[in-house]
C-alpha cells in the first residue's frame, strides 16, 4: 500500500440508518463529497469555514455527509493521482481548496463529477470555465479576483512606507497559472508608475528559489516588497516570512493569513468567506443544479489587515488614516 500522511475523513456504512437531508432521503443514500486540498496542515481554518457553511444548510458529518479529505501535503505533482482516487470512490461533488492547480487536477480527472473550486484567481483565463456567467461544463466556484487587487496592495504598502523608491514583486510563474500570474504582473507594473516607484520583478518556481530571489532583492537595495497571490506562496508563508524579517523587508501580502502568521500587512478577499460560501453552490448540485448553470462568484467580503507587532519590529510607524482603513489591527 502506498505509505503517505492523508487525513481522510471516513464515516461508517452503518450512518445510512441516521436521519438524513430530504435529496439524500429520496436518492437512497448518504451524498458524498470529495475534498482536494494542496496542504491541509497549515488551513485548518478554510476547511472548518467550509464545513460550517455545510452545517448552515443541515449537512452534519457523521450523521447525512461523508466528505472524502486527499492532500498533496504541499506537493502539486501529487495532485493527479488523488484526483483520480476521488473520482474512483465516485463522489457526488470535489471541492478544491488550494487554487487553480487543484481545481485542473480535479478537471482534468473527470468530465462528469461536478466540480466546486473554492477560490481561484482568473477561472476564465486558466481555462477553468468557458465564463464567469456561465461556466459550461462541470465546474464553477468562486473566484477571489487576484489581478484586480494588486494595485490596491501596492497602494496600501506605499501609503505604509512612504519613502520607499523600489518595490520588489514577487510572482509564481507556472504552467497551472502562467496567464493569471501575467496579469498580475502587469497590474503591478501599472500601479507602481502611477504610486512613482520602480518595481523590481522576482520569480520563484518553488521553496528552492526563496533564498536566491531574497538576495537578488537584498542586492538590488529594494525598499519593500509585494507577494503576488499563489498556492505555493500561501502553502510556504511561514517560510516566506521568516525571509521576509530577516531581511527586513515591509511586505504586503494577499490574504490576511500570512499577517496572522507574523506578515506586515495584507489586502484582499476573505479566504473563509469564499469556502463558506462553496457550500452553497455544493449543496445546490446535490439538488440537481447543474454545475455549469452556476455562475461563478466573486468575493463579496474584504479585508485589509495589519500587524502593528511587526511594523515595531521594523522600525515603521504606520500613518494613523491607513490604521483608520484597516478592518483589524493586530496588536
């Protein structure tokens, strides 16, 4: 048997005989779901979001839903073969959880499981969805517009560190998102001449490149930096971080977990509001909704967050109007 750290969520055979959601009932069993997920570990919080939003609609583990959990433990090349388990347990919905590399691993493994992916940056362009109105095929979800926002995050940094005249970008290139990280690159590019300041683009293909790409930033004397949104970043954020500290670079991020975890600031949509609300869009497939009848939504919910702990640590005052701004302020 293959030997790997998987946290499955499996319930008994014999929950059949426990009261049931009124489609489950009239199907004759209990619906379940399969769960894809890049890295577990590090978002308990996203998955708790997401079976909260099921509970909300009077779908209760271990009593009328079985969800099948698989993770790549933070390894994309995995992803394939744990799609392939959950169409192979015949799952009457996947969820992703971990962007667009899940959501095209659980695509290109069926053609006819729905589908849900419960956050991804630009569905359309990474060929996810014929549209954001009407998807077509069996996948919708959520999308949390990552190109739309990175202005607003370099204007927040820039408001943070008035002085700073080079800002460092760092991007993920990769094929599972190469268009949709292009996109943003070129809204960075936009924003900073319109802030007046120079950007310096950085790439990095994995946790290998981290080291290198902090000392190309260090030797070009850049003056903050601006995380870019990806999977793999969100899976290594501590990683990312630490380097961010020890070269004492004020960082904006794209989602609020990365502040939580010790980052500077950060702009953008509420991640657990997204996997909350994919529970909606599951729970009208298991009523016969067809996922490509489902539009894709967009956040609704966010959030800029800041970390006055950190910006003591780096010697930054953060003005008292972008405070004001600020949804939550860690002290």
């Amino acid at each position: 048997m293959m030997e790997r750290r998987e946290f499955i969520v499996t319930l008994a055979l014999g929950l059949f005989a426990a009261p049931l959601a009124a489609d489950a009932q009239q199907a004759g069993k209990v619906p379940r779901i399969g769960f894809l997920a890049l890295n577990l570990a590090p978002n308990p919080h996203l998955h708790e979001a997401f079976r909260q939003g099921l509970r909300d609609l009077g779908y209760v583990e271990r009593r009328n839903v079985v969800i099948e959990y698989r993770d790549a433990e933070g390894k994309p090349e995995r992803l394939p073969a744990l799609a392939a388990e959950l169409v192979a347990l015949k799952v009457d919905v996947i969820v992703t959880g971990g962007g667009t590399p899940t959501a095209l691993a659980a695509k290109q493994a069926t053609k006819t499981i729905p589908i849900v992916f419960a956050s991804a940056p630009d569905p359309v362009t990474d060929g996810l969805v014929t549209s954001l109105a009407r998807p077509g095929g069996n996948v919708t979800g959520l999308s949390n517009l990552n190109p739309e926002l990175v202005g607003k995050c370099l204007e927040q940094l820039k408001q943070a560190v008035p002085g700073v005249s080079l800002v460092a970008v760092l991007w993920h290139p990769g094929a599972a998102h190469e268009r949709a990280g292009k996109d943003m690159l070129k809204a960075a590019e936009v924003a900073a001449r319109a802030l007046g300041v120079r950007f310096l683009f950085v790439e990095a293909r994995g946790p290998a490149d981290f080291d290198r790409v902090f000392s190309n930033m260090t030797r070009a004397r850049a003056g903050a930096l601006t995380v870019l949104s990806s999977a793999m970043f969100f899976s290594e954020r501590r990683r990312l971080l630490d380097l961010a500290a020890k070269n004492r670079l004020p960082a904006v991020y794209p989602q609020r977990e990365f502040v939580d975890a010790g980052g500077l600031m950060a702009y953008g949509p509420n991640l657990a509001d997204l996997f909350r609300r994919a529970a909606t869009y599951v729970d009208k497939i298991l009523k016969g909704t067809k996922p490509g009848d489902l539009p894709v939504q967009q956040p609704t919910k966010f959030e800029l967050v800041i970390n006055l702990k950190t910006a003591k640590a780096l010697g930054l005052t953060i003005p008292q109007p972008l405070l004001q701004r600020a949804d939550e302020v860690i002290q």
